[in-house]
C-alpha cells in the first residue's frame, strides 16, 4: 500500500511541473487521496488485530510517520 501512495505521489509532482497538466493533476490528486485512505483503512485494521499493547503502539506511530511525509 506504502508504495503505491509513493508512485501516486511521484506521479502528481511530476505532472506539476506543467501547466498544461491542471486538470491531470487534479485527477491524481484524488486517486492519491483514495490510494491514501485504503492505506489508512488497511493499518487501523491492522493495528485490531495485535495483541500487545506494544506492538501496537509501535505500529500506530509508524503510520503517523508515514502520514506526516
């Protein structure tokens, strides 16, 4: 999932360098915001499955870290 938000991503700063690409750009950007919240949605399922508090936590906090990028 991480990496597929990364291509999106790459994808949406390359097709900014152009002006011509506006809506192109527009069109990604909801996808990314898509591929973003499957992300989210596949870790906080993840994280109800663990069973050590500590696991979890450490898990929360990599996915902070990832959304904060």
């Amino acid at each position: 999932m991480k990496a597929s938000v990364t291509r999106k991503t790459t994808a949406i700063t390359q097709l900014m360098c152009t002006v011509e690409n506006v809506d192109e750009v527009i069109a990604a950007e909801k996808i990314l915001d898509e591929a973003m919240e499957r992300f989210r949605g596949v870790n906080e399922n993840y994280h109800q499955v663990l069973s050590r508090f500590e696991a979890k936590q450490a898990s929360v906090q990599y996915l902070n870290n990832q959304l904060i990028k």
